[in-house]
C-alpha cells in the first residue's frame, strides 16, 4: 500500500470532515453509481481507492440525491449497529 499517499489522504478527509451542505452543489458532487472500485483488491485497498476517486468522500449522490455520511465517535458502536438502529427507527 506504499503506492498511497497517507499523509495526503488524511489532510483530504479533514477538510471535507464538517463541510456545511448549504455549500455544496450538486453538480459538484460525485454520482455514487460512477465510481469504480477494484472488487479484488483488500478491503483497505478499496477503502483508499474510494477516498482517492471521489471529491468529497463525505457526501455524494446515490440516483442525483445528495447523501452525505458521517461517523460517530462512540467507538463502541459498529456501522452494523448503527445501519440496524436506522432500520429499526424506521419501521416502528
């Protein structure tokens, strides 16, 4: 993984971190259905190719809808406990 620039790479996520939704356009957006990501590769590799191809690897667009994602700081909870609770929420 020598290929990727880490340093960069972090700097990137920083900057995009808290970005305010009023100030993005949604033609600045990545359309999330035109990123390809090498399936064979590890899955940190993948994670690093991602963060590289997209503009804002925040926010995106799934079918010209804006998503953004965020993460929380509870490390107790995993993206499965947190995908689970949404559901959960949703259909009470």
């Amino acid at each position: 993984m020598n290929k990727y620039n880490i340093k960069e790479l972090a700097e990137k996520l920083e900057r995009f971190r808290n970005v305010n939704l009023d100030d993005v356009k949604l033609e600045d957006v990545d359309e999330i259905t035109n990123i390809k990501i090498d399936r064979r590769k590890s899955s940190n590799e993948r994670i690093l190719e991602f963060l590289i191809k997209t503009k804002n690897p925040y926010i995106f667009k799934v079918n010209g809808k804006l998503v953004r994602i965020r993460f929380s700081e509870n490390s107790n909870l995993t993206a499965d406990d947190c995908l689970t609770n949404v559901l959960k929420n949703l259909y009470r």
